[in-house]
C-alpha cells in the first residue's frame, strides 16, 4: 500500500512514518515547511504544502491507497478558535474530500476527549462516554472534524477514526504531550485531581496501522494505554528523572483561584498561558477509556508505562532537550499544529 501521512512532524504523524517504513511500506507526507529534522534521512515522499490548501491536499492524496489524517492544531485553552477551526475543520474537510474523490481509505486520527469522561472505576468505550467534558476550542474542532468524516462516510468514503489517548514516547520534536514530562521533572508538588489514559505513541500507531488494513469502514477505535490519576502518572514521570514528584492533588480553591488568575492574565495581556481554566478543568475531570475493543479486532497492545516514560525520557535526553539532571534545555510552545 502507498500512505499518504500528514502531520509527519508530529508526536503521532512521525512515529507512524516511522512504524510504516520499518514495516517496507511506501509513505508519502504533506509537510508546511522543507524537511526537517523530524524528516531528514526518512525513505518517504515529500509533497509540501499545508492542509488547508485544497491544491496542496489533492496533490499530496493523488495516487495513493490510505491517508492517515494526524495533522492537527493542539491548543487547550479558549483563544485560537479559527485557527482550530481552519486546520482541524476545514483541514479534515479537505482532506476526506479528495480521499473520497481519489477513492482512498481514510484513517481519521482524533481523541479519545471527542468521547467524553470515563470514570477511573468504570471506563468507558467508544459508545458510554459521559458528557460534561470542558469543551474547550480544541475539543470542539476535533468533534467537528469527525462530524465531518461522518458525512463523507455517509457519501461513499472508506473511513475508520481512531482516538489515541495522551502519548508519550520518542521523536516528540515540537514537543507535545512531552512538555507534561519535562514540566513534572521541573520540579512540581502539587498535581491535577483528575485521571487520564496515558500511553505509548508507538502502540498507537501500530493500531494506526493496524486500523488501516483490518478495520472494516465505519469502525473506530480507541487506541489508548493506562488509566490512572494525574498523581499517579506524575510520579512515575518524575522518578526517571530522579525526582520524588508530587505529593498532593490540587484541591477546589486552589483550581478556582488558577482558574480565575489564568482568565485574568490572558484579557490583560491578550496571550493565553498554558495553564488556563479550560486546562485545569480538564485535569480535574476523568477521561479513562478502554481499548478492549481494538484489543480484540485489531490485536492491540499496550506496553507498561514505565517503559514508555523511560524512552521518551532517554529520546529528550539524547536529542537536546534536557540534561539527565531533569533540567529543560530547549523552549517548549505553548501551542503547535502539525
């Protein structure tokens, strides 16, 4: 099969290139900018260019059999709203259109937040999520996008959607879900008093590409790993760094004053932290799922996260990003697509 990727410079996207080409499968990618260091010395086709082109997008899906859709904006927070808008809206809405004209399948990646809650004593599948999740830009785009995937189902397209849950693991370049691990072995006692799913990138993408080949159209699938609290996973994150990590949940006074804080700062300044009410009340929320259904249809594996923090750890290490004392060495973003 020929795969068209986009979002290649991502945390999903290029450990999916990655998994495709080990597997001896030809991978094309639409990438924004020339290649970089997420690309270089990677065996794939590049087609620049950006989804929100319609030229671009029929160039890069012309010719090929599956296009994984990974490219996304990520931002947690209530600013950027058109931005999230024209890359995970209208984006997916030009990508799944020319995947229905070139007759090509398409493997949706979205989030397992498009789902809503699952309590940690009772997690959820891809049909009992609960309502209530803090439906921030980000959020709602990615809900969005899959309504608009639905409807070219509706018209003939060949669709499977997978929602990863929070990943961790190798070739995080811009860092994403990586700047939670480098934040927690900054140095930190308090942490979130929700639950997540947390897991490795490199199990997704191999249900990714799993998915592709196996799922009948019409499926999803969520791809997730571990479901723990944020305390939990936060200690775990700062003893390979060799911290002791937190040792308290951040309790209702505490979020309300951040919340109202973050709020505050981002009327006066126009620039919105990273911390903000919308990412404290999704870190005080429970979003655990299980992925009991691709275990079964897709073979589905998930790795212990020790493991996984220890490698994305050990990739940070290597590449710049800190130095084995647990200290960051390169800015991270606060907001980035791919």
């Amino acid at each position: 099969m020929k795969y068209l990727v986009t979002g290649a410079t991502g945390l999903i996207g290029n450990n999916l290139v990655r998994h495709l080409l080990a597997a001896g499968e030809a991978v094309r990618v639409l990438t924004r900018t020339a290649p970089n260091e997420a690309l270089i010395g990677l065996d794939v086709e590049l087609v620049q260019g950006d989804v929100r082109d319609v030229d671009s997008v029929e160039a890069a899906v012309r010719g090929t059999d599956c296009v994984v859709h990974a490219a996304a904006h990520v931002q947690v927070g209530w600013t950027q709203s058109e931005l999230h808008r024209q890359i995970n809206v209208e984006g997916t809405r030009l990508i799944a259109e020319a995947a229905l004209r070139h007759n090509a399948r398409l493997v949706h990646i979205s989030t397992i937040n498009t789902l809503g809650l699952g309590r940690l004593d009772n997690p959820a599948d891809e049909e009992t999520g609960l309502s209530g999740l803090v439906a921030c830009h980000y959020v709602t785009s990615k809900k969005n996008a899959e309504q608009v995937v639905t409807l070219a189902a509706a018209r003939g397209l060949d669709t499977v959607i997978v929602h990863p849950g929070f990943c961790l693991g190798p070739w995080d370049w811009k860092p994403s879900s990586g700047r939670m691990l480098l934040a927690v072995n900054r140095g930190t006692l308090v942490a979130p008093s929700g639950a997540l799913n947390v897991g490795d990138v490199r199990d997704v993408c191999a249900g990714v590409a799993a998915a592709a080949k196996l799922a009948p159209a019409g499926r999803r699938y969520i791809l997730g790993g571990h479901n723990m609290t944020y305390l939990d996973a936060w200690q775990i994150f700062a003893r390979v760094g060799g911290h002791v990590g937190p040792r308290f949940r951040l309790g209702p006074i505490a979020r309300w004053l951040g919340s109202v804080g973050s709020d505050v700062w981002t009327r006066c300044t126009g620039e919105e932290a990273e911390i903000n009410s919308a990412s404290i009340g999704i870190g005080s929320q429970q979003t655990c799922f299980t992925s009991d259904r691709a275990a079964r249809e897709l073979g589905y594996k998930i790795r212990p996260l020790e493991d996984t923090v220890a490698d994305a750890w050990d990739w940070f290490c290597e590449h710049g990003y800190l130095r084995r004392s647990g200290s960051a060495a390169r800015p991270t973003a606060l907001s980035f697509h791919s």
